[in-house]
C-alpha cells in the first residue's frame, strides 16, 4: 500500500532514515508518521498531498502486519463502507498482536490497534487510493459498532451508521456471524439502533 518504514529500505539505502528523509525533503514520500512513509503518486510529486486517513491506517498496518493480517474495522469500515461521512480523528483497525496507538504526524489523528484473530473476520477487499485494503463487511462491521461502540471516539456516530449498515446487511449471514461469535447480545442492540421490532 505504498508504505514502507526505514527497515523495509535497508536493503536499498545503507542508511535508510536519512534517505528517507531526503526523499520527503524532494516530496517524493510522504513522512505520515515517526518511522512510516508513504511513497507520493508520481502526478503528486511537488504538489500538496494528504492522503485518505483510512488508507493511511491500512497502510500502516499492512506495514507492520502483512497486508493479508490488516483489516479496517469498527468506525474506520463504517468510513470506506461510507455510513459515516465527516472524517474522523481515530482510526481502528484490527491486527493479530498487541501494538501502542501510532500519532500522525501530518494531521491531528491517531491509529488504534486491536488485537483479534483476524483470520475469524468477515472481511471483504476494497479499493483505496493506496491500493487494495481489506475492511469488515457491512454485516461484521454492525456486529463490531454494537459490541464497543466508543472504540474509535466516534460514539455519536454509531447509530446512524449501525442503521445505514444494518439495512445492506443480509439478515441470514448477521444472524450466523452474531452466533459464530457470540455476539447475539450486540446483534439485538443494533436491531434496536437500527428500529428493527422482533
């Protein structure tokens, strides 16, 4: 995802981080955050550039994980999936081991780790402008905002987009995966959220 960190160069630059830094210096890579850079699109190169926060967060992850052991959750899925539309200053996202919350340094915004098997995720791949990302499905994603919907400082957000998420949902496959996971208690709080009458 076009990110990379001074030990991923080590095998180009005998000294990475000053290289880094020169390339950032030229505009060529983007310093996103201490010791993570993302390589600027070549018809960006000289222009002012931000990229997506989500993407950004994937990309991070990617780096330290593997792109296969990433996924977007919570608030950062409802953001890609587009259920909530004003951006965000945290961003989740779901990897197999413990990691400390990671500042940007290009914006006021922090990345969120959490710890799960992300191999037990249901999660689909999507399009970023960094390249392919994975993200939980709508159906996953309404189980995630109901079970910890203060993760990600987005509280107020939650239920207008468990309910948008919850409407493209396919009711037979939220009712295997609340089960699968034990998490029948969040699928009912989401049907609440989203006016759903049993």
């Amino acid at each position: 995802m076009r990110t990379i960190r001074p030990q991923d160069a080590a095998e180009v630059y005998i000294h990475p981080r000053p290289e880094l830094a020169r390339l950032a210096d030229q505009g060529v890579v983007h310093r996103v955050a201490r010791g993570y850079y993302i390589a600027v699109p070549q018809e960006q190169v000289g222009r002012p550039w931000l990229p997506g926060f989500e993407a950004v967060a994937a990309g991070v992850a990617s780096a330290i994980y593997g792109p296969d052991r990433a996924v977007l959750m919570g608030v950062s899925a409802a953001r890609v999936l587009g259920a909530i539309p004003r951006a965000l200053a945290t961003a989740v996202v779901a990897v197999p081991g413990q990691h400390r919350p990671i500042e940007l340094l290009d914006r006021v915004a922090t990345l969120r780790f959490v710890k799960r098997d992300t191999d037990a995720l249901d999660a689909e791949r999507v399009e970023t402008p960094l390249g392919p990302a994975l993200t939980t499905t709508p159906e996953q994603t309404v189980l995630d905002l109901a079970r910890r919907p203060q993760l990600g400082n987005a509280e107020s957000e939650v239920p207008a987009a468990i309910s948008a998420l919850y409407r493209r949902s396919d009711q037979e496959r939220l009712e295997q995966l609340a089960k699968q996971q034990h998490l029948t208690a969040a699928l009912r709080r989401a049907e609440a959220w989203a006016g759903v009458r049993r």
